[in-house]
C-alpha cells in the first residue's frame, strides 16, 4: 500500500488544477503587460483570477496580491506593517512562540532593526487566547501577526475573536493562513484579518505561487523591486499560468468545507485513537481545536527520523517535525513551545491525510506505526533505561 500522509508539506495538484494551467501556458501565454491581443487576453484571465480570489476570500479585487508562495507574502506583510508603524514610531510587534520560520525569521530581522518582538505563550494546548493578546497590545504595538493553523500539529487559533480585539485597540492584525485555507471556512471581512497569506500547494494548487490579501489603505512595503506589475506592489512577469491553477483549486478547496470536515473528522479521530493505544505516547495539540487532516504525535524512546525511514519502506510518507527543520538536529520549536521536552521531541510523527484517504488507509497507517515503534524500542537502549527505571518516563503508560 501506498499512502502520502504529507500533505502539510506539500499536496498532490488537482486535475482540474492542472487542466486549469494548460491554457495558460499553450495559448494564452502572452504577458499580461503586452498590448497585443494575446497580451491582453492574459491580462484579463490575470484580472479575472483576481476577482475570484477576492470572493473565495470574501474582499474587493484591489486587495488580492499575487506572491510566489507563502513565505514571500508572509515576509511582505510583516515588513510592510513595520513600516507603516515606524513612521508612527510604533516599533512592537505581537506574534506567538510557534509561528512557521516565514515569520519568525522576517521578525527576527526586525529585531536587529530595533523592533521588540513579543512572542505569546501557545499552551501545551497549541492555542493562544484572545485576551492574551489583548493583553500584550500596548499604545506603540505595530502588528499582530499569528498563524490560523500550525503547519506541525495543526492547532487552528481564535482568528476572529484575536481580530476583534486588533481592531477594538485599532492594531494592524496579520494572519498567516496557509495550513488554513481547505481546511477550515476563512473570511477575512468575517475573521477581521487585515493581512493574510496563503499558498497554493498546500490545498492541490501549484509550488510557488500564492497570495497576500492587504485591506484597502494598508500601503505595502516592495519586497522585489522592478516593473509595476500588482500595482506597483510587487514586480515581475505574473505567474499566469500558476494563478489560474491556484484559483481553480482555490474554488474547489474552499466550496464544500462542511463536507470535508464531516468526511475527514472521523478518520482523523480513528487514527488518533488508534496511535494512543502505544504507550508511553501522546498527542500533541488540542484534540478538537485543530485542522480536520493533521494529528502530530510524540513516541518516547524513539528517532523521529528512524521512524520515518521505516514506514517510507512500509509505503507511508509522513514527517517528523517541519521540512524546514528534517536535516538539522534540532528539535522542533512548535514541540518545545508546546513545553514537550528536548527527548521526546525528538520521537515526534505528523501524518497528514488529504479527502481521499479510505478507512483502510487509515488502519493500515495505525497498525505500520504501532509496528515501527515497537521495533525502534526493542532495540534502543534509551528505551531499555527508560523500562528499567534508570530513566523517569515522560509520558504514562
Ligand atoms: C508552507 C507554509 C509556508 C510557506 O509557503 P511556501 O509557499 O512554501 O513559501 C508558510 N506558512 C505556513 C504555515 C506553511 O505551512
């Protein structure tokens, strides 16, 4: 059996996503800054797109700017509210402790700028509150910027009430809503979000190419300098081609989420189930509060990397923390901001299933984890400690 349990990290394009991109690239493959007719025509596919992003997101057209991914419209959000609070000589800025590196690395820039960065505590829950944030904001607080759902455990934060609170103490708020948009409804007039991003192939759409929504009036900082394409806002030739697959899967990800969350809820809950039968594991995250598809666990006594090795030779690709960390040795920052220790963060699991996983899939991916992780403790000596009291357990039995 064969089963992509990585969907947090990248998913697989949607035929009709792909069928969407075709034209724009055999036909109308003209630049949108052209006069002539091909120029033209992809100049109103362009303006065409934008308007239907705007009504998925529920905002005007004028406020839809399309970026290579998310990381590149996180970054512009970010420093664009920077910006426009410096000139006001607002130089704090609100985030929380396990935000994805887009983020954390744009603020940490900052910092070296002069700005003071204060990240929120997210609980072993992975949720921060609302009136924690209401509580950080104080007179010279330039952004808020908190993600909608982690990308690690999958924990979905208060978005509308955080919102709420910017908007009372009149505070430029940013959500980066990448692990969101597919998964859970996203309304950003509903969710008063001021600054949002999101990426195509994280809901079946295309790699590189995404987009930052800006409420009217917020003047954007240029992150790549040149012609004047997104109104003057971000230059370079326009990824035509790589829009309209977004869009499309943009419309097919967002219409029915009713459906896939009554779809999706239920086996998501089974695997949990099934995974908290091996002892000496837990969840990470709030059980309910979280995106229909991501269940992140942590195994004592286990490499999350030799975890991962194993069910690749059982069919199963899944992840151990983020891709962006795999390769180097340090623990995941979502793991330890959620207080998990250095030795257990290490032995940590996300599977994230997409719609069209079956109940058999579901059983199989229980059944090859709880196999692998017997195995990796049978031989571990860490393991052996740990069952000879030489080592105190983290987690119960
Ligand atoms: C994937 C991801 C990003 C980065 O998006 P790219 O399009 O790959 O640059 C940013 N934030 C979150 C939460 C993500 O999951």
């Amino acid at each position: 059996m064969k089963i992509y349990a990585d969907n947090a990290a990248t998913t697989k394009m949607s035929e009709n996503a792909i069928n969407a991109m075709l034209p724009y690239m055999r036909e109308v493959f003209g630049n949108p800054s052209s006069l002539y007719e091909i120029g033209q025509k992809a100049k109103e596919a362009l303006e065409d797109s934008r308007r239907r992003a705007a009504a998925v997101l529920n905002c005007d057209a004028k406020e839809i700017y399309f970026t290579s991914g998310g990381s590149e419209a996180d970054n512009q959000a970010i420093i664009s509210a920077a910006r426009i609070g410096e000139k006001k000589g607002k130089k704090h800025i609100i985030s929380t402790t396990f935000e994805h590196h887009a983020v954390l690395h744009t603020l940490k820039k900052l910092e070296k700028e002069g700005f003071e960065i204060e990240l929120l505590d997210v609980h072993s829950s992975g949720v921060v509150t609302a009136e924690q944030v209401g509580k950080a904001i104080r007179e010279d607080t330039a952004l808020v910027t908190i993600m909608y759902a982690n990308n690690e455990i999958g924990t979905v934060q208060p978005i509308r009430e955080i919102g709420e609170v910017c908007r009372e103490k009149n505070v430029l708020f940013h959500t980066d809503a990448v692990q969101a948009i597919g998964h859970v409804p996203v309304d950003v007039k509903n969710d008063n979000i001021d600054m949002l991003s999101l990426s195509a192939h994280k809901f079946h759409g295309p790699r590189g190419v995404g987009i930052l929504y800006a409420k009217k009036g917020i003047i954007l900082t240029n992150i790549i300098e040149g012609g004047a394409q997104e109104r003057g806002k971000r230059a370079g030739t326009e990824n035509l081609a790589g829009i309209e697959g977004m869009v499309t899967a943009l419309e097919d990800a967002t219409k029915d989420i009713q459906g896939y969350a009554n779809k999706l809820i239920p086996l998501r809950d089974k695997l949990i189930a099934g995974l908290e039968e091996i002892p000496y594991s837990e969840l990470n995250g709030d059980r309910a509060k979280r995106v229909p598809g991501t269940v992140n666990f942590c195994f004592e006594g286990i490499e999350g990397e030799s975890l991962l090795l194993l069910l690749d030779d059982k069919g199963i690709s899944a992840s151990s923390g983020s891709a962006c960390t795999s390769g180097s040795l340090d623990p995941s920052h979502v793991l330890l901001a959620i207080g998990r220790p250095h030795e257990v963060a290490h032995g940590s699991l996300r599977l994230s299933i997409s719609e069209d996983i079956t109940e058999e899939e579901i059983e199989y991916l229980i059944k090859s984890v709880k196999e692998v992780v017997d195995y990796l403790r049978n031989m571990s000596p860490f393991w052996r400690d740990l069952v000879n009291g030489k080592r105190p357990h983290v987690f119960k039995a």
